[in-house]
C-alpha cells in the first residue's frame, strides 16, 4: 500500500503525540511521588544561611529584608551581599545590619575577570555564611508566609544535599503575566516531577537550597563560571543525583517573584535561561529536546492534520488526552505548591507558547554570547 503525504502527517502526529503523553505521564507520577516536609523535620530544621546577591535592588531590598528578618526558623542568618550597587543600597544595607543581629552584608567593589558578576557574589556569600546549608532567593522574591525558611531548611534529612522549591509570579493583568506564569508552572513540573522520579536535573535560584560543603567541594560554578546565568540550573544540573535530592513544595515553602512587564524583557529572559541549556548534560539536554520538539509537532501537525481534513477523530482524541493529562499535572501541582492559575485559558496559552518557543529556540541556538541586559 502507497503511502501519501496526509497518511504520513498523520503518523507523524500520532507519534510525537505519544511522545507528549509518555512525558505528562511521567510528570503525573512524579508530581505525585513527592511527599511533604514530614510534621517531625519541621520540628527542629537545621540552621541555615540565606543568601541574596543584589545589584542595585534598593527598593527591593527594603521590602525583602523585614520579610526575611520575620522567619520563623529558631537559627538562621540572612546574608546580603552587594553586588557593586551604584545606588544607596550599601548605606541602606549598613543601617540595616547594625539593626538586625540576623543580618550579616558583604560589599564587592570590584570583579575578577574569570568570572561572572552574580557567580562571584554568590560565592563570596556562601563562603561567608555560618551555616553548613544555605538557601537562596533574588532581591526581588518574596516568601509567602513567615515558615519559608523552617520549610525549606527542614528538607535537608539523612544524605540530602540539594532542595528544590518552587517560585511562582506575581499575578498581573495582560497576557503575558498568563504566559509567564503557564512557563513558570511548566517548568516548575518537568524539575519537580523529574525530581519526584529520582531524576533531578535543574532547579530555581529564586528558591533553592544546598549544602555549602556540595559547593566548596565541587570548586563552585568551575567549569561555567563565565557563563552568564546557569548558578542555578547548570549547578543543580551537575551535582543533583537521586540520593541527595528532595523537594519542598507547598504554600509555606513557596516564594513569590515579580514578573516581567514587557515582551521584550521577558523575551531576553527567555533566550537567556534557553542558551544556558547548551551547558546541560547530554541526557537533560535530549530530554528537554525531545519534550519541547515533540510538544511543538503535536500542535503543528495536529492543526495542519485538521486543516487538511485528516482522520479527525485521531487528531482530536489524541490532544484531547493530552491535554488532559496536562489539566490533571497543572491541578495536582498547583494544589501542593499552593498557587493559584485560572485554568480557562490553558489550550489557547499552551499552543501559544509552543509558537512562542519556536522562536525562542532558534535565537537561544544562533546566538554566541548572552549578556544582562
């Protein structure tokens, strides 16, 4: 039997769709997997260290700062540390330490060659801290109640060397807000879920924890240190193993970002968090790849398949139960991070992201050097 292009459309449809529903299955059963911080580690969590690199991030930082210092974890230290600010942040930072015996500030001046502007922050405050485990967060997150730090702390049990938590946004009006957050909750499944199947491969900085040990040991960000971005995910990427992984999810573990505000900021987000991806081992890196590449063929051909009146019934069942598979995902994980997302949407935002990362892809994969902008 001759096979024709429309018999081959539809093949290839019926394969990435698949493909899609293998993945939210597998986020399914992972999302579910993970466990909440038991009631006996919330008791008594070890001390802890949180560290904020700010740049600039004056305005931020005197909403950030009470909010930190009001924790409830019994043995903790917030370390700030000023990135060559231009602003008044060191002399506000100054006040504020000799006002709060949690707050300890670290001031940079000047930054070696070899490495990138928030890496070398970040380093220079991890080698600061007291602790043996320090939490990390940007100048512009907030945590969403005054257990944040006890809940994340509390994750560190028997050989635990990372925990991963979950940062969503801000919600605005507009549609872009709707993207970032459907991006934020997408991503936020594929590394909680991988994690829940005792395959960690990325994390947040906004909330993420490790032990100082993992990083002195492994000599830092050695490897990537000039690489713009990617102190959190390329070091989740390289030093996360099932064994030494755990998540921390739920309201109290949660902290809240501001968005984006406009579509060419968040676009060089985008193409800035993509690039870093090269840098990802060569599992995760064919693992997102064929996630995303399978996800965009699905709508592709799926609505080519439609257009061209091909076996309605197939294409149609088949995103049909995908997306309920992604309906049911967003729903489980939205209930144990405790964030809300307004579910009208979801079809026409999720097709229209897939377009979105076509573009994003091919400028993250033709483009040489990344920079802040």
């Amino acid at each position: 039997m001759e096979l024709n292009l429309l018999d081959l459309l539809l093949y290839l449809f019926v394969a990435f769709a698949a493909v899609q529903v293998i993945y939210w299955l597998f986020y399914l059963i992972g999302i579910i997997r993970i466990k909440a911080v038991a009631t006996d580690d919330k008791i008594n969590p070890p001390p802890i260290s949180v560290l904020v690199a700010a740049h600039n991030e004056l305005d931020n930082l005197k909403v950030l700062i009470p909010a930190l210092i009001e924790q409830d974890h019994p043995d903790y230290e917030v370390v700030i540390v000023d990135d060559r600010s231009t602003d008044d942040s060191y002399d506000f930072l100054i006040e504020q330490e000799q006002a709060h015996s949690k707050l300890k500030v670290v001031h940079i001046n000047d930054l070696p060659s070899h490495i990138s502007g928030k890496k070398y922050a970040l380093t220079i405050g991890i080698k600061a801290a007291r602790n043996k485990q320090v939490l990390l967060t940007d100048a512009d997150c907030i945590p969403a109640t005054t257990s944040w730090v006890s809940q994340m702390a509390a994750g560190f049990k028997n050989r635990t060397d990372l925990v991963l938590g979950f940062s969503n946004y801000k919600k605005l009006p507009g549609l872009l807000n709707y993207l970032i957050r459907f991006e934020t909750l997408k991503t936020g499944t594929e590394y909680l879920a991988s994690a829940g199947n005792n395959l960690p491969f990325m994390g947040v900085g906004r909330n993420l924890a490790y032990k100082k040990d993992l990083f002195l040991e492994n000599k830092g960000f050695f490897g990537y240190q000039q690489v713009i971005g990617g102190d959190d995910d390329l070091f989740v990427n390289k030093h996360a193993k099932a064994r030494n992984t755990t998540c921390a999810i739920g309201k109290e573990a949660l902290t809240v970002s501001n968005p984006k505000t406009t579509w060419r900021s968040y676009w060089h987000q985008k193409i800035r968090h993509t690039y870093v991806g090269k840098y990802y081992s060569a599992k995760s890196k064919l693992g997102l790849a064929l996630f995303n590449l399978s996800w965009i063929f699905t709508w592709i051909l799926g609505i080519t398949g439609l257009a061209l009146n091909v076996n309605h019934e197939w294409i149609i069942y088949s995103l049909a139960i995908r997306e309920i598979l992604v309906i049911i995902t967003f729903i489980i994980v939205t209930k144990k991070a405790g964030i809300a997302f307004e579910f009208w949407g979801l079809v026409f935002i999720d097709l229209l992201y897939s377009i979105y990362y076509i573009f994003v892809g091919i400028k993250a994969l033709t483009t040489k050097t990344i920079t802040w902008r």
